[in-house]
C-alpha cells in the first residue's frame, strides 16, 4: 500500500513538470529586439496549408533574415508536446507577419505517435511560444500586441 502511495504522489507531482512552461515578452517588438531571443527570420507571409504539425508559409516580404520573397517555408509548430504555437492558430491565406526561428528538430525526438517521426529538417523554422512572435496582417496594416 505505501509503494502504491507514493508511486501515485510521484506521479502527481511530476505531472505539472511535463507541462510547457517558459516566460516570454509581452509584445511583438519586445519578442524581435536583440536583448530577448532574437527570431532568424521575420518575414511578411502568406499560410498556404498544413502538413502534420506544421504549415508552409509564402514570403511576400523579408524584413531580417535570408530569406527572398516568393520563397515557400516550412513552419514547424507544436506537436502536443513541444512549446510551439499550433499552426491551427491560423487559417490558409492568413497573412501574418512572423517571427521564425531555424528549427531545433525537436519534433524528431519529442515526438507525438499521432505524426511520423523526423519530419522537421535542417532548413525549416519553427514558431516559439514563448512570446509572441506574429502579428496579424489585413488591410495594409498589422495588429497584435
């Protein structure tokens, strides 16, 4: 009976643990100024669809990083255990200015059985959580925090 006890106070207490936890910025231009976590790239883009946990992206226009408009990125969101924006956030043909940054392939090793494994690749980005990397987009004007 005591090792069933303290298994299960074990477990409840390690529960929280296994939650994404992180602390970020307030605002979009908090989130992309250098004294914070800086993205590799923000760009103006275009949702074209969603692959899995993830979601390809059109660049209309580059504002820091390599990237060419026109070009078509990989976006890597979360996957139910990654600290990841769910790419559902959006809908095709959201307009978006994003802040990426190059994937850290955590979806290859965190990886939830529902998607197959080592889908991310060197070269796609991701879209962290922790702070808010993206302002929404519509009549020539951004909004957001």
């Amino acid at each position: 009976m005591f090792r069933l006890l303290l298994l299960t106070g074990l477990v409840a207490w390690s529960a929280p643990m296994l939650a994404c936890s992180c602390f970020g910025t307030a605002t979009f231009c908090e989130a992309t100024d250098t004294s914070w976590v800086e993205p590799d790239l923000v760009v103006l883009g275009v949702k074209l669809d969603e692959l899995h946990y993830g979601m390809h992206v059109k660049v209309v226009q580059v504002l820091q990083g390599d990237a060419e408009a026109g070009d078509t990125l990989m976006v890597w969101g979360d996957n139910g255990a990654l600290c990841r924006v769910y790419v559902g956030a959006w809908a095709n043909g959201d307009s978006v200015l994003w802040g990426l940054h190059e994937s850290d392939l955590s979806g290859n090793f965190i990886w939830n059985q529902q998607y197959p494994p080592d889908l991310e690749m060197v070269g796609d980005y991701h879209i962290s959580v922790c702070g808010v990397y993206w302002l929404n987009y519509g009549n020539g004007q951004v909004t957001g925090p």
